[in-house]
C-alpha cells in the first residue's frame, strides 16, 4: 500500500515536471519572437549610425592636428618630419575609408577613397623632391579639399585654412 502511494506521487511528480518544462520552452521561444519583433529593431541601427558619427569626429580632431604640423614641418623644410605627419593624415584617412561610414545618406568612405587620399599624393611628391614651392602647392590643394567634402557632407560652416601659429607650440618644427 505505502510502496503505491510513493509510485503516485512519483508519478504526480514527473508529470509536472513535464508540463513545467513544456511551459519554460513556450516562455522562452515568445523571448526569442519578442527579441525580433520588428518594434525593436529601429533602435540598432541607429546606435550603429551614432557610433560610427563619434568616430568620424575624432579622426577629423587628429587630421586637423596633423594638417596644422604638416604645415610648419613644410614651412621649416623640415622634410622628414612633414613626411610623418603626411603618413599620419592618411592612416586615419585610411581608416574612414575602409570603415562603410555613412552620414544621412551620404557615402563619406567613398568621398575619403576619391577626394581625400588622392589630395596627399601631391605632398608626398614634394616632400620626397623637397621643394618648398611644390608643398604649398600641394597644401594648398589639400585644405581645398577638406573644405570641399564638408561642403559635400552637410558642413559647410567647417572651414579650414592655412595656419598662422602652430596649435602646440612645445613642439620643434
Ligand atoms: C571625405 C570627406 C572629408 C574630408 C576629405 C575631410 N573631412 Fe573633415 N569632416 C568630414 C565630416 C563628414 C565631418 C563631420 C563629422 C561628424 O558629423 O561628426 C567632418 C568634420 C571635421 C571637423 C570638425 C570636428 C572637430 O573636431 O572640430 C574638422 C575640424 C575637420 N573635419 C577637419 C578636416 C581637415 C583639416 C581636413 C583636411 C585635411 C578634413 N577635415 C577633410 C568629412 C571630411
């Protein structure tokens, strides 16, 4: 008699836990719908889209930095010197161009391969035949081009230009 009363509830028991298993998958695959549910997906994208806006910001930060170097490493003919930041300016350059930036529609990776990587090549030219008149030249050309892509981006109202002091004067050029 008692061994039928344990065979019961030891029945009892493995049918619920049965149907509480069946009841936590259910639970879970409604997890797993609710993740995908098309009212929380807008939020990825634009985390994705902000991020990469921060970053395009900062490589902009050290690009204008560097630009200001180049420039008194060029006007001191300081040769070797204006060759790293040139080397500098288009690493970052690099780095947007390989990064499938995108910026309300506008392909800023692609503007980075046609106009801003092409606008260093006349720099390298001049430093390596270190010629003075062919790096203002060629400097010239390189803030033109930074003016043109915030023109083509949306951001007119960045403008650049040549330099009159260096930005961090604890720097020999
Ligand atoms: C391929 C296009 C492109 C080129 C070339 C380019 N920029 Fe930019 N720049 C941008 C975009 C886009 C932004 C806005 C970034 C944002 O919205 O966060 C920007 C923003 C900036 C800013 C504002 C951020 C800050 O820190 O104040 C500066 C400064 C800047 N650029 C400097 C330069 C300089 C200097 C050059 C040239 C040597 C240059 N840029 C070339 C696209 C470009």
């Amino acid at each position: 008699m008692k061994q039928t009363y344990i065979w019961i509830a030891f029945t009892l028991l493995l049918v619920l836990n049965i149907v509480l298993m069946l009841r936590l998958s259910h639970v879970s695959t409604r997890l797993d719908g609710m993740k995908t549910t098309p009212r929380e997906q807008p939020s990825t994208p634009v985390a994705h889209h902000e991020a990469e806006e921060i970053e395009v910001a900062i490589s902009m930060n050290h690009i204008q930095r560097h630009a200001n170097k180049l420039y008194f490493a060029g006007q001191n003919e300081n040769w070797p010197l204006a060759g790293f930041y040139v080397h500098e300016i288009e690493e970052t350059m690099e780095e947007i161009a390989d990064g499938h930036v995108e910026d309300d529609g506008i392909n800023i990776s692609q503007l980075m391969e046609a106009l801003g990587i092409p606008a260093l090549e006349g720099l390298e030219k001049s430093i390596a035949a270190k010629n003075k008149a062919e790096f203002n030249t060629a400097y010239n050309l390189l803030v033109t081009t930074c003016n043109n892509c915030h023109q083509s981006t949306n951001h007119p109202y960045i403008v650049i230009q040549n330099p009159k002091t260096p930005a961090l004067d604890n720097q020999v050029y």
